[in-house]
C-alpha cells in the first residue's frame, strides 16, 4: 500500500552534468518497493510547479528507511528536486505501480536501458544477482556524459556493456547493437527488460518478437496523479485475447508492461495480437 | 466548529468535495486516505456506456495549471452503480455522480438509472466538457440547449440536480438563470477554461486531441469572479471550482457567494489536502471569531455595494 506524505532528503550526490542521486527518507517505500516501481515526489511544499513527478527507484534500502533515485534536472521539477537542500522537505507518495516480474530459473536477463531510462535497472540488477540470477546490462546513451551511472553499476557488481552513438564509450551505435550481437552469440534462455526513450523501447519489443523471447518495457508518460485517477497517463495495450486495443493507467496497471501487448505509435494492434491471429 | 452545508438538498458535513475527474471514482484513493474526511465526491463523469477517452498525450503541465483533454474516459454509468457503488457507499461521504450525454436522452437516462441506485444523494449534470466532439461544451454553450438538458433530468429523478456550468461562454449569468428556471437545485462553477499549448519543436498541439481545459491555481480569479456573477444571478446556492488549493482559496469562493467548493487538480498534487483544508478552515472560523462556516458565505464587501448579507440558498 502506497503512502503519501513528507519526505526529507538525507543525501545529494552531483555524478556529473545535470545528474543527482537523491536519497529521501519514506519508511513504506523504502520497506515496500519492488524493481520497477516509481515515487510520485515534488520538492518543498510549494504550489509551483503544480505536478508532481514520477521517478524510478534506483536502490532502496529498509534498515535506513530510505530510497534513492536517479535524477537528472532538465524542468522545473526535476530541477526543484535537484536543488533541495539536505534536511529539506519533499511531497512523495509511494510505493506506486506494477513491478518487473521475476525472472524465471535457468534464464538469462538482459536489461536494457537508455539513458536516464536506467533507473531501474540497479534495483533490478541487484535483485536478480541476490537470487542467483544472471543480469547483463547494456546501457546506452549519445555520449559518455548520458552513461553517468557506469561505474557504480558496474561497482555494484552487474554485468555492463554500454554504448554510446558517438563511440565515447563502449560499443559505437545504438545499445541494440551489443543487445543484437549478444543475442546471436548466445543459446541460453534470455527474458529482456527495457527502460528508455520510447524509440528504444519499440527497437527491443521488435527484436523480442523476431526471436521469440519474452520482454517486459517500463513506460513513461507525463503523469498526473500516480494513482489511476486523472486517467492522464494512458497508453494502448491489448492482450492476445482483446479484440482491440484498450486505453490502460501508466501508473496503475503499468509501469512496466508486456512488450508484446503494447501497441506501439504508428501500429494498430500488439504483436502479441498479430501473433494470435497468424496461428488462426 | 460547524462545517457542516446544505447545497440545494444535498447535506454535506463538510463543505469541501472532490470534482469530478480529478478522483476517479473515490475508491482509487481508499487505504491511502480516510474518504470520510470529505464532504462528498463527485465521481468522474459517466455515460451510460463505457468510453475510451482522447488520444494520448492526455495532459500537460502549463504555469501554475494543468491543460488536459481526457475526453471523458468511463466505465459507464451500469459498471458503476454494480461495481463501484456497493463499495464507496460504505464511506461516510456524500456521493454525487457526474452525469454525461450525447444527447439530452441520454443525459435522462443516466439520470434515471442513478434515481433507482440506492445511495447517490446528488447528481451534476456535466454540460461543460471542452473534451468531447458531441455533448459535453455543446449543452453548456447554448442557454436554451441547458434549459432542455435540466429540464429532461429534472422530469426523471427527485435527486438534487447540480447542472455545472461551463466558463467558456460570455455572460455566466444567462446560463445560470436558465438552469434555475428547468429545476436545477445548485450549480457548479465552473468547468475547465479552454486552452491550447503548442509544441514549438513540431508545430503540433501538445495535447492529442489538440485543444484542452485549464484548471488549477491558474484559473482561479476568473472561476471566482465566475461563481460570484452566478451567486448573484440566481436564488439557488453554487459550489465554487477552480484552483482551490489551500483553506484561504476556498474561503475566496465561500465570501463571493458559494456554498460549497470542489476540489480538483490539488487532488493530485496532494491527495491529503482534505484534512490540512479542513484545519485551516476552523482556525480561520476561530480567529474571526465564528462559530459556523455558514456565517463566512456571501459576506464579500464589494466596492460600491451595500454590505451584503448571506444570499441564496436553503442554509
């Protein structure tokens, strides 16, 4: 269950450029949280900006009743959040949405995140390894300054193959190109988990279907309220079995969703859909 | 401390309710907040079937507001009253159903089927979308299109009617009194302020279905000078919407005139606003010595009027 209330900030780490890792103190998300749900957090008590703003948790940790995201100031939010100071006060509500689903024995998992789509991907990481999973990140951004997150993540143990479109570091391309390569190389049962610009996104749900592996997204539309009121968020998913498409919260009843249910922009219907009506 | 109002013969113990569409269908919010903190809930607007809603993007954020075009997405009035209702009827709150149409037929017969629901104390009559291609803002843009829509619920149901009007129109008032004269109990106002923000980047509106409606703190002088035209329009009481986000903004709404406020955008900046609301507002009634909210509504001193005493309304 969801809890909404004040939150103070209790650490600030600048990790280069417009990038912040924030640590807030929230007991229930911290307790609670799974890889994959997000907090709805505005800084200070103030009436402007009006919205709150969702992000993903990065790491959460019960024994200090704290949580911590990864933050990057590009609007007025993200930037109020960014400039809080220690002590200072936030409005959070969470707990919040569905997370990624366990990853099933004997199966590799392949997390891809695009730039500060990431995010998940440390509490994700971290959790696969507890259970005696395997986890290989590729991580991707245009330059080394989108990758600010590499060598903690690669501190904290996972497997990173990061790309950068102009070469800075890792694979030069798109991070489907080291995905792809992988996959070719590879036999094991694989699952993929996508966080990233919704171009990316579509790229891995395309290559999931091609080879016939099972891939879960975590989408990010402007949200509202965070708890499946302003109806705000929506996005088009249809399972195998609809006859169409239906609207569904980001918030509520995502934001991780199965990448072969998603109709993505320019479709219109899943693959998931398109895969039921090729075998009737 | 009395907080309790009557609007129009729906009894609040409260004068602080949810607007429709910025709390769902209440039930959203249960085990995160006690629901009977509020007065009431006005739930999201319903047809009598289910609807889809715009395109996505559905919001955006602008200074100080929120433009939206949602489209009036819902379950559809029979999904409610089987479904939502046995639940939300356990809360001790008053329960208002936000009434849509495509047609003024369709408007009767949500109308009739909430008349038989047992456990809907009122209904606002949504003639004030900006949303929608049919219905909604067409009702609402017209005083004799509202008189027809009032009039065609008033025949089916005894429930307090709240027709909520729309701010999109150049004399508030015409509407106002036009809702009067077909049975309306109270009025809501007002609706959302049609608005269009444009992605420079691409040149295409930023909300998919291309214009949408403001609400939030940005609105609020206009929905107060609103609601206060049509406080002195019309002998019924109104419920003030707009913006409201602290005690001190409803308070606004309650000296211009209103009886009650909504809520709405604040819902999802804060959905614990009730209660902190709630305490402002008595240790406002302490400090101005009253003793009940009531003694607050219609005492507006206006420049160049007589000192008004407290108008409208059955409280």
């Amino acid at each position: 269950m969801p809890a909404n209330r004040t939150s103070s900030l209790i650490g600030r780490e600048g990790i280069g450029g417009a990038y912040f890792l924030l640590t807030f103190r929230h007991a229930e998300t911290a307790r609670e949280a799974r890889p994959g749900q997000f907090v709805m957090i505005k800084a200070g008590l103030s009436a402007e900006p009006p919205l709150r703003r969702p992000f993903s948790i990065l790491e959460a940790s019960p024994e200090r009743e704290s949580f911590t995201l990864f933050v990057k100031a590009i609007g007025p939010g993200s930037s109020a959040l960014c400039t809080l100071p220690i002590g200072g006060v936030a409005q959070c509500l969470g707990p919040l949405g569905h997370a990624f689903s366990a990853l099933p024995e004997g199966t590799e998992a392949l997390l891809v995140g695009g730039g500060y789509g990431v995010a998940p991907f440390s509490f994700l990481g971290a959790e696969i390894g507890r259970s005696g999973g395997r986890a290989r990140l590729f991580y991707g951004g245009r330059t080394a300054a989108d990758l600010p997150l590499l060598a903690r993540l690669r501190e904290q143990g996972l497997d990173v193959a990061p790309a950068t479109e102009d070469g800075s570091v890792g694979t030069s391309g798109q991070v489907t190109v080291p995905l792809q390569a992988h996959l070719d190389a590879q036999a094991r049962p694989q699952r993929l988990y996508a966080c990233g610009p919704e171009a990316m996104m579509h790229a891995v749900a395309r290559i999931a279907a091609a080879r016939g592996l099972e891939a879960e997204v975590s989408l990010d539309p402007w949200m509202g309220c965070g708890m499946g009121t302003c109806l705000g968020c929506v996005v088009r998913v249809q399972g195998p079995g609809d006859a169409r498409w239906k609207y569904r919260c980001a918030c509520t009843e995502g934001p991780v969703f199965d990448a072969a249910r998603v109709v993505w922009p320019g479709e219109t219907e899943s693959r998931a859909r398109q895969a039921a009506g090729a075998r009737t | 401390m009395k907080l309790a109002v009557e609007v129009g013969g729906l009894r609040l113990k409260n004068p602080l309710l949810a607007a429709s569409g910025t709390f769902g269908y209440g039930v959203e919010y249960e085990g995160l907040i006690d629901l009977a903190t509020l007065g009431g809930i006005v739930s999201k607007g319903l047809y009598l079937e289910p609807r889809d809603g715009a395109p996505p993007p559905r919001i955006v954020e602008t200074p100080s507001g929120l433009l939206n075009a949602i489209g009036l997405q819902g379950i559809g009035i029979h999904a409610f009253v089987a479904d939502v209702l046995p639940r939300l009827r356990k809360h001790d709150t008053a329960l208002v159903v936000n009434v849509c149409g495509d047609t003024v037929e369709e408007y009767a017969e949500v109308a009739r089927v909430c008349d038989a629901a047992p456990g809907i104390a009122g209904l606002e009559i949504n003639i004030s979308c900006p949303n929608v291609k049919q219905g909604g803002m067409a009702f609402g843009g017209d005083p004799r299109m509202t008189h027809a829509v009032v009039a065609a619920v008033r025949a089916v149901t005894r429930l307090p009617l709240i027709p909520k009007l729309s701010p999109n129109v150049a004399d508030i008032a015409v509407f106002a009194r036009a809702a009067e004269e077909a049975g309306a109990d109270a009025l809501s106002c007002i609706n959302t302020l049609l608005g269009l923000a444009i992605d420079v980047e691409t040149r295409r509106p930023k909300l998919g279905f291309g214009t949408g409606g403001l609400s939030g703190p940005a609105i609020r002088p206009v929905a107060v000078r609103m609601a206060w035209q049509a406080a002195r329009a019309v002998r019924i009481p109104v419920i003030g919407i707009g913006g409201i986000a602290s005690a001190q903004d409803a308070l606004e709404f309650l000296i211009a005139g209103c009886h009650a406020v909504e809520i709405g955008t604040a819902n999802f900046v804060d959905p614990g606003i009730y209660e902190r609301i709630l305490g402002e507002l008595r240790a406002y009634l302490e400090r101005h010595g009253n003793s009940d909210i009531r003694e607050v509504v219609g005492t507006l001193e206006y420049p160049g009027e007589p000192k008004q005493c407290q108008i409208g309304g059955t409280s």
